[in-house]
C-alpha cells in the first residue's frame, strides 16, 4: 500500500518496521537501552526507529559512538526542541538548549564555575574535599542511627539528601538535615524528573496523547510543576544572594555566577541565566550522585566477598586512626576498580540526554539530516563484547593491572558521562563524591542486607536506572571517627 511505499522510500537508514502513528513506541519495552542493543545486532551499530512523528537514529557501541560524539563533535551536539525541555530550569536551561553560541558562552560559565569551587587550586580543592567528608560523615552516623536494634533501612532517600547537600552548600553555602521535612518533599519529586527527559520516554515524541484523559497526561503534568517548584525554590535562593551581594567576598556558586552575569563586563547572557545556571547545577548533580552511590551499596552487599577485599585494603592504607582522604585513591585501586565496575555493569546513566543533529552529517556511509535526534546508548559500549571480556559478569579486577594498580587505559573506556561536546561537566565533582563517600562509608562500617529481602538488580528505567528499594543495615567498625582537621 502506498503509506508503507512512501515510508520505505523516505527511509534513509536501516531499521525495524515503524507502525503508522505511534511508529516503534510499542517495541520500546521495559529497558529501552536493552531493546537498542537487541535491534543493533539485527540493523548494525547506526540504524533509525521511529516514535510518534519523530525519526530517530540510534547510535550503539563503543566505535560507532566516539566517531560521532569525536570526530563529528559539532553536527551531534544539538538538543531536540521537545516540549518537555522547554519546562526545565525556567526555560533557559542550558542542560536542555541545542547548540548555539549562547549555549557555548552557557556551558563555558557553568563549567569554569563549577571548576572554580572544586578543583581550580589545592586550597578550593582542600574545601571542597572537606565538605564531602563532612557530609560522608553525616551520613555514617545516620546510617547507624537508622541501624539501631538491629533496623534494616532503605538507603535511598539518605543518599539524595547527602548528594543534595555537597551541591547546595557549593551553590547556596547551605545544606540542610536529614530530617529537614521541606528539602525531603523537593528532593523527592525531584526523584521523578528523569521519568521525563529519559530517551524513550514518550510525552515529547506523541504529544497528542496529552488530548486524552490517560497517564501520559498526568506525567506531563507533574514533570511541569516539579520543575516550576524546584525553580520557584532556586530562584528564592539566588534572589536571597542578590539582596546581600558584595563583589568583594564570593560566598558561592550563586554569588560567583551573580557576579559574571549581572556585573561582569563582557556579559552578554541575560540576567535570568543566573537562576537556570544553578538550577541546572542542583538538578544535574544531585540525582545522578545519589544513584550511583545506591547503586554501589547494593553491589556491595550483593558481593560480601568484594566488600571484604575493600575494607582488607582501606584498614592496609588508610590505617584505623584517621579518615580516607582523597589523597589515598591512588593507593585504593581496588576501591577504584570496584566503582568503575558499578559504573560499567550498571550503566545507570544507560542512554544520554536525547542528542539532536545540528547540520546534514554523513556518517559511516548513512545520510542523517539537520534536526534528526539521535539516541546514545551508552550501556551498549559498556557491555560492548568486542572491547570487554565477559561484559555481563561483574568483576571489578578486570581494572587491575597484574601488579595491583589500576588500568588506567581501561578505566576510559567506561562511559556514563558521554563524551564529546556535551559531556558531563560535573564528572570531576562527582568522582571525588563517590570515592569519598564510598571510602568513609567502608572505613566506618561494614554493610549488609535484609535476610528478609531476595537481591536483584532489576530497576527502573528513566534518565538514570534506580534499583527497586532494597534494605541494608551498617554496623560500625571499631570507634566511630570525626572530621580529619
Ligand atoms: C550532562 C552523567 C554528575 C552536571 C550529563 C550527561 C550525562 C551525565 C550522561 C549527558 C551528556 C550528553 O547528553 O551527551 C553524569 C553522571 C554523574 C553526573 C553519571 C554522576 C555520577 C554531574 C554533576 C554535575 C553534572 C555532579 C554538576 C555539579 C552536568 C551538566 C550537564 C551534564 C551541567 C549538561 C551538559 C550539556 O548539556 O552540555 N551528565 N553526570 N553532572 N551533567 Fe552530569
């Protein structure tokens, strides 16, 4: 018929069959990365679905996407226009908007920023490196509070509030308690942001089902007034910072970006880019940390064995009379080897944000046009069995060199913060999070799960993959320890 002509004649790639309106969204599944992977060994590594209205050309492993996030950085460095994107962080995010010169002055901001209250010299280091232990330590003692009697808690909420509190004390020189009942409410609506904007996810490619009274609509709904919440709240924050600005003392991030935006000389963003530059900053570090660090704990006590090597190794270097500190990661390669390998089983991050093309490309001989969006699947170079060796067991000494240390090669060649010109700019942040959160935690306790409970690594699916809620219980190892000085 001449509606399946016309489409196999526009149709510039490989791919499946697209159904007439809602194209493959009913193939998608569960675990969207998954089914990606499954269609690459059928179409090759660069093919196109379609969702709703939308082409979509999907890149899959580790080759076919670092030629194009590398060598052809500037053509996929767009973003889509969904709708959704347009409610994030007022409107002006700089996470969500596509390629432009704006974006370029943007991203450069936010990311000279976040360097300068993180690792721009050793003293901003030092500071920074304090806070997370400071936090870590926090968590410890809530950990074993949460313990009492022989408890078995979920660890999840306490893990987005640490998270949450390294990114607003760099933003708003502030962080609040565990218990502090207004950030818990936030942050947990904030948990379902990345049901949204995940690849995949359907609201933006079929809009028209917002017309009819069904879930989608709601999801629209909520995703809309999380935002405006969240931003309502920031935007408080930074009007605070502005009351009680002085150029001569930059309190924080907040204060910093005042400082470039409302009286720098050479800026030309407009002055509401503050509020979206740090709301993009509190968005994008807090969900994606605490992940990975509940992430880590169930591979922790899912493994005890590991656990053990870990706390052999920590009690060998670091000794049971001061804290972890930063400078033990090179002596810590086993720990180090045990996070990358949570980051490249897991994948949590599984596909970037959406990416769009930004110009004509042509690539490994397929034509894609300007303005196609394209999905990244960075859970099919992770478990890419050209360059991994038995990619679906977990085994953090596959990082090891022979002589203990670790493979730094190797070790780059996980991706969970993409690459390219949108890569994460708040990978170095989190990398010290999670070493240092991690090492305290081991060096503090020993952790277990519920008997009760089966482990499984099944989660949901979103912009980052959440385990289901599991039950751990933290048993302190020897004398609890304060802050190192
Ligand atoms: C973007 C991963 C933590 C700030 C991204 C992207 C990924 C990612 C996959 C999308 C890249 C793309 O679209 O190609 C992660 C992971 C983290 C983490 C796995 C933690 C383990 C952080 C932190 C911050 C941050 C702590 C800030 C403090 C950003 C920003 C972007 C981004 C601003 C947008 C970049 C752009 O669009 O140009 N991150 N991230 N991230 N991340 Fe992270």
């Amino acid at each position: 018929c001449l509606w399946v002509r016309n489409l196999r004649l526009k149709r510039r790639l490989p791919g499946p069959f697209a159904w007439p309106v809602v194209g493959n969204a009913m193939q998608l599944g569960q675990m969207p990365h998954i089914t990606f992977s499954k269609l690459a060994k059928k179409y090759g590594n660069v093919y196109q679905i379609r969702l709703g209205s939308n082409d979509i050309v999907v890149l899959n492993g580790d080759a076919a996407i670092r030629q194009a996030l590398i060598q052809h950085s500037t053509e996929f460095a767009g973003r889509p226009n969904f709708l959704s994107f347009q409610f994030v962080s007022g409107g002006k995010s700089m996470v969500f908007s596509s390629y432009s010169k704006q974006w370029k002055m943007h991203r450069k901001l936010a990311h000279s920023t976040l360097r300068a209250f993180s690792s721009a010299n050793s003293q901003t280091k030092r500071a920074f490196e304090q806070h997370v232990v400071g936090e870590a330590m926090e968590l410890v003692q809530t950990f074993l509070r949460l313990s009492r009697d022989g408890r078995y808690f979920n660890p999840a909420h306490e893990f987005t509030v640490a998270a949450a509190n390294v990114i607003c004390a760099l933003c708003f020189g502030k962080r609040y308690g565990h218990d502090d009942p207004e950030f818990r409410t936030l942050l947990s609506r904030l948990d379902k942001f990345g049901e949204t904007v995940g690849a995949g996810s359907l609201v933006d490619v079929m809009p028209w089902l917002q017309r009819f009274p069904n879930p989608v609509r709601s999801i629209y709904q909520n995703f809309k007034d999380l935002n405006e919440e969240f931003f309502n709240y920031v935007r408080d924050k930074v009007s605070q910072h502005r009351n009680t600005f002085s150029p001569e003392v930059t309190r924080d991030i907040s204060d910093a970006i005042i400082n470039v935006i409302d009286h720098g000389k050479d800026s030309t963003l407009p002055k509401d880019f503050v509020e979206s530059t740090v709301t993009d900053i509190v968005g994008a570090g807090q969900d994606t940390v605490s992940t990975a660090l509940n992430w880590i704990v169930l591979m922790l006590v899912t493994y005890p064995q590991h656990q053990a090597k870990l706390l052999e190794q920590i009690d060998k270097v670091v000794g049971r009379d001061r804290l972890p500190s930063i400078e033990d990661r090179s002596s810590l390669a086993c720990l180090e080897a045990f996070i990358y390998e949570t980051m490249r089983y897991t994948s949590f991050v599984p596909v970037t944000i959406p990416h769009s093309t930004t110009a004509d490309v042509t690539f490994e001989g397929l034509h894609i046009p300007k303005d196609t969006v394209v999905f990244i699947n960075q859970w099919s170079v992770n478990h890419d069995s050209q360059k991994w060796k038995d990619p679906h067991v977990f085994n953090p000494s596959r990082f090891l060199c022979e002589d203990g240390s670790l493979d730094r090669d190797l070790t780059a060649g996980v991706m969970i913060f993409s690459t390219g010109k949108r890569r994460c700019i708040g990978d170095q942040i989190a990398k010290v999070e999670i070493f240092l959160f991690t090492a305290i935690l081991l060096h503090q306790c020993t952790l277990e799960h519920s008997p009760a409970q089966a482990l499984t690594m099944d989660c949901s699916y979103g912009l980052t993959l959440k385990p289901l809620p599991f039950s751990i219980m933290a048993r302190l190892r020897g004398k609890l320890l304060g802050l190192v000085s």
